[in-house]
C-alpha cells in the first residue's frame, strides 16, 4: 500500500503525488536508511574504520531505487545535506540522479549548479503506458530523504528482482565509488549490473579504502555473490599496499573459502616505476592464492581494465571518464558474466 506524502513543491505538473522511496512499492538497492540518511555500511562500522570511511560511507554510490508504473512522469524531491562539488567531475555524476526506463537511459534529474540541500526536478513521458523504472542515487553526494513523484491516478508496483539477487561486492577508492563519471549511470558497477541483470553493492571510498582490519572483517561477513578487490590506489605508499593487500584477502577467503574473488589494480594505460611495483604486489596475491590450491580467486591487471580506452580514458590520468568506465565494465563484465553462470 503507498501513501501520499505532504511535499512542498515548485513543480507545477497536474495531478502530482509524492511517495517516500522507502515505500514497500519501491525496491530499494544498494543502500539502506539509518539514522535519518542513506548509507551503504552501518554507521557504527564506518566510525569504526576511520574518520574518512565514516565520512564518504553515507554517499550514495550505488544506490538505485526500481518500481513498475504507467504514470506519464516521473518526479523526484531529493533532500541531499552532502553536495560534493569538484573541478574533474560533472555535478551530474556526483550530484544528480539518473532516470532508466526498461533498463535504457533516458533522462538525467539535472540539478542546478549552485543548488543547495537538495532539488527537485520532472521528466514527462507524455504518455501514459507500463514502464520498469530505474532511479540510480548520486555517485558522490549523501541523500536523506528521495520522494518520488507520479500521477495520481498511476498504478504502482514493484519491480521483478534481479536475476542475481545476491549481490556482487565491491571495494575499492573513489574509482570504484564512481568518480569521474558523467552521470551515475555510467560507474562500471551501474553498468554491468544492468548488462547482467545483477545486484550489487558498492564499498568504494574515495580516498579512504586502506584495507583496515575493522573493514576487512565487516566484508568478511557479507553475504555475497563474488567479490571485487579493486585495493590499490588508497594504499599511501608501496609498503602499505605490500603490507595490507594479501592480509585483507586472507581475512575475505578465510571467511568464505569458495567465494569468487576478483583482484583488481588501478585501471591506467601506462604506469610508473612504482606502479609497476603496486600491480606486482596485487599479482602476487592472486600467485600465491593459485599456488595455494585457490580455485575461485581471480586477476585483471588495470592495462586490461582499459584495453578500450587506453589513454583516453581518464579525465587527469587517473579517475576514469565515460570511455575509461565504459572499458572497465566491458572487461571486468566479460569476467563476472562467466563467473555468475558457474
């Protein structure tokens, strides 16, 4: 059963109601609601970790929001106490949220560039037809309440669940939190769950993912489908990466000793002296894994991340853009679809 919520409002469109996500009519994926905000891990944990996990785990990465309905639009009224504005990264991406209709794109809910807790916005259809909705959440800006707009008169139901229900997670730096896609629709996680009709969870942190114990063990204790280890560039230097990486793999399988893991290094088309060290160091635990009898442990080097990109890929030579996202999930799709089928 939904129920109107009492939302002041600008939009003028005839007919207009709005709803809490929240509502049983909606599927809600990809984040949860504590404590009066959306979060992707439990605030306690994230206190836990450190101050910089705590503060990035309640951007909405990941979030997404589905329903079936034949209103002749959609609206959003987004409450947003966390804007994130940068000089690399579209407010689109970090800050809107995108509009998916049968799993295609259609519109983007564009925000204004100076908004400010939050906005409102409509996309209109002009007719009036059956339509599964998808609504990604921003890649880098916290929600605190979404209410969703329909015609009055418009049924609602909920969507059909993924055909891979238990989701994939992954872990990793602001690359795997989104940045710097155009618009969330675009993250390589957001696109390979729509290619493979799979769930997901995003625990990308940007700046923040150092391969702690507290977090290790959180993920340890997920129920998931595979795991993507995409740890390399929050590592500050070598020896942290040498000291952390093949630690915190350890904690996930001996947790989980059949769980597919993937490893990851950073997506780049050429690297430095040094990260030529990093990926050795990232290599080395999946070697050491094989030649330990390890039959669901993984590897894709970042060169092979964007094979389809190369050098175009970035927007300063180390967050991904469109192309480099586009790469990533060709490649590291190709994998994961082969590893659900098993």
């Amino acid at each position: 059963m939904k129920h109107i919520v009492d939302v002041t409002t600008s939009l003028s469109a005839e007919n207009l109601m709005f709803y809490d996500c929240r509502e049983d009519c909606f599927s809600l994926y990809g984040v949860f609601y504590e404590n009066g905000i959306f979060r992707r891990m439990p605030e306690a944990v994230a206190k836990n970790v450190s101050d910089m996990v705590y503060k990035h785990h309640s951007h909405a990465s990941g979030g997404r929001i589905k329903f079936v309905t034949d209103s002749d639009f959609i609206a959003i009224h987004a409450k947003m106490p966390v804007i994130s504005k940068f000089p690399h990264y579209p407010m689109t991406g970090s800050s809107a949220f995108d509009l998916y209709v049968n799993n295609e794109y259609y519109r983007t809910f564009m925000p204004e560039v100076d908004m400010e807790g939050g906005y409102e916005r409509l996309v209109s259809f002009g007719t009036k037809q059956k339509r599964e909705i998808m609504i990604h959440f921003p890649l880098h800006s916290s929600v605190s309440d979404l209410y969703i707009g329909l015609n009055k008169d418009a049924y609602i139901k909920k969507a059909k669940e993924y055909k891979y229900q238990k989701p994939i997670v992954y872990y990793g730096s602001s690359i795997t939190q989104g940045a710097c896609a155009s618009r969330p629709g675009n993250s390589y996680e957001n696109r390979i769950a729509r290619a493979l009709n799979t769930n997901f969870w995003s625990l990308g942190l940007d700046a923040s993912a150092k391969a702690e114990d507290a977090i290790a063990q959180y993920i340890a204790g997920l129920d998931m489908s595979v795991f993507v280890f995409d740890y390399d560039h929050n590592a500050p230097d070598l020896a942290h990466l040498q000291a952390t990486h093949q630690k915190m793999f350890k904690t996930i399988r001996n947790a989980n000793p059949e769980l597919p893991i993937v490893l990851l290094s950073r997506p780049k088309y050429t690297l430095t002296d040094e990260e030529k060290l990093r990926l050795e160091t990232v290599k080395k635990t999946y070697t050491d894994a094989i030649e330990s009898g390890d039959k669901n442990v993984y590897f894709i080097p970042g060169l092979e991340l964007m094979q389809y990109a190369k050098n175009d890929g970035t927007v300063d030579n180390t967050h991904p853009n469109d192309l480099g996202f586009y790469s990533i999930s060709k490649v590291l799709g190709k994998l994961l679809k082969d590893i659900l089928k098993k």
